[in-house]
C-alpha cells in the first residue's frame, strides 16, 4: 500500500510540475482527452479506431507546439 501512495503522489508531482512549466501543454492535452471521449460517445462503425488516431494526432501536435513555443523563446535576443 505505501508503494501505491508513493506513486500516486509521484504522478500528482509530475502533473502539478507540468500545469506550473507548461500551463499550455497541460491545457491542451486535457482537451484532446476530451475531445476524443467526445468522438468516443458517437456510435458510428469504425469510430474507435479514428478515436485513437485523433488522440494520437492531438497530443503530437500539442507537444510539437509547445517545444516548438520553448525552441522560440531560447532563440529570443536577450536570453
């Protein structure tokens, strides 16, 4: 049990140090999360495999704006 307490307060650090670095990130990836349970709840033939893709395809361009927004603020003159 206190194994399972240590990894639960792990995971509450590393999500609290994201929201804290990375407020954006953190943002977005809980609306791609959203928005594929949203995708998720429509019963069509097919939609749990273009669920996965779209979670896939969210989250790749959630984390590519975010190094792309740290990449631009180490290049800024001044830093």
């Amino acid at each position: 049990m206190n194994r399972l307490v240590g990894w639960v307060r792990t995971a509450l650090r590393e999500i609290w140090a994201l929201v804290v670095d990375d407020w954006i990130l953190a943002v977005s990836s809980l609306a791609a999360i959203g928005a594929t349970f949203a995708v998720s709840r429509i019963d069509a033939v097919g939609s749990g495999n273009a669920t996965g893709w779209l979670l896939v395809a969210l989250v790749v361009t959630a984390v590519a704006a975010s190094v792309r927004r740290a990449v631009a603020a180490r290049l800024r003159p001044g830093r």
